[in-house]
C-alpha cells in the first residue's frame, strides 16, 4: 500500500525537525547540561516520534476504508495488521 504523499511530507517534515531536536540532546549531553533539561528535549523528541507514527498508520486507516483492496482484489490491510501497528507505538 502506498500512503499519500501529501500526507508523508507532513509526516517527514516532523521526522526532520525530531532528527535536530534528537542532534541538540546528545548535544546537551556531551556537553553536561542539567538533567531535567535533558529529558525534557528527550520527552519532546519522543512525542514527535510516536504523532509521526500515528499520523502514518491514520494515513494507511483512511486509505484502507477508501481503497479496501489492491489491484489484484487482495486486502490493502488487514484489521490484525493495523493493530499491530498501531500497539507497536503504544
């Protein structure tokens, strides 16, 4: 199945702006900065991880109920798949 690519930019944009904000934790440790502040960034990096995932498998959701099957008449994604997915991030 292929996600929408309007949709995936918006996910690789936030992806990209969690890649710097990971790059400025390891930053911060390496240079010893407070703890506090350092799990924070990290929780923050950690957030824009688990939207970006969940706005994937929203995208698979939405385009499994408006295209229910492939070409060759196969499930685009079956309910257990998506589950998976979606406890995956939980």
């Amino acid at each position: 199945m292929e996600l929408d690519p309007q949709e995936m930019t918006k996910v690789s944009n936030r992806l990209k702006r969690a890649q710097g904000q990971l790059t400025a934790v390891i930053r911060m440790l390496d240079a010893g900065e407070d703890c506090e502040d350092v799990v924070t960034q990290l929780a923050a990096v950690s957030r824009a991880l688990d939207r970006a995932g969940f706005a994937i498998i929203a995208s698979g959701m939405k385009q499994c109920l408006t295209e229910p099957t492939t070409p060759s008449g196969e499930p685009a994604l079956d309910v257990a798949k998506l589950e998976k997915l979606f406890l995956s991030l939980a």
